[in-house]
C-alpha cells in the first residue's frame, strides 16, 4: 500500500538532524539523490508534493530508486539510534515506495559543497 502523501509530508518534516548529517555523507544516498529521474522528480514535487504516487506509477524505476533512498534513511536512523516510525501513531518505518525527505536549505548547501 502506498503512504498518502501528507503522510510522507509529515515523515519528511520529522527527520532528525543527526539522520540527515548522516544520510548527506553516505555517498550511495548522495548518488541515489543526484540521480536525474529523482533529481527530476524532487524539483517537480517540490511545486507538486502530491504527484508522489503519480510519478512513481508512470516509472519503476523512479519508484525503486525512491525505495533505495527510503531503505537509506531507515538505515541512518537505526544507526542513529532513531525511532523510524518518526513518532507516535506515524505508522511505523513505512513502504519501500515512500519518498525520501527534500533536503533542507542547509543540507543541500552542505551536500553541494562536498559535491
């Protein structure tokens, strides 16, 4: 089943900033995030955060990719020391076809800098 997306709104805006420190030096994430179809996919949900499902329906491999990057993060938090439920009542880890958090300004100025 795929998560809503003001469910994976709601994840993004909870990741913790020792995950994303985390996530920004592994370079298989940052790979996965300079990938062009998620590349793409991020700049058009940043205007249109719900054609998630959209997207990921007209492409399996945008699909498996953001499931790379959710299997990344889930990764980072548990090496965190993070509950990848992201709280209470959020569902617990997620689906493998949930996006990955948007950086924010300062995680994507760090992530470009060691670029």
């Amino acid at each position: 089943a795929r998560a809503s997306p003001t469910r994976w709104k709601s994840m993004a805006a909870q990741l913790e900033p020792s995950v994303a420190a985390a996530l920004v030096d592994k370079e298989e994430y940052v790979s996965l995030m300079q990938h062009p179809k998620v590349a793409n996919a991020i700049r058009e949900l940043r205007s249109n955060p719900g054609r998630f499902g959209e997207l990921c329906a007209a492409d399996p491999e945008l699909e498996r990719l953001f499931g790379e990057l959710r299997h990344q993060m889930n990764a980072a938090e548990a090496e965190e020391g993070v509950d990848a439920g992201g709280g209470e009542g959020s569902g617990g880890g997620g689906d493998d076809d949930d996006p990955p958090p948007l950086l924010s300004t300062e995680e994507a100025a760090a992530e470009e800098a060691r670029a």
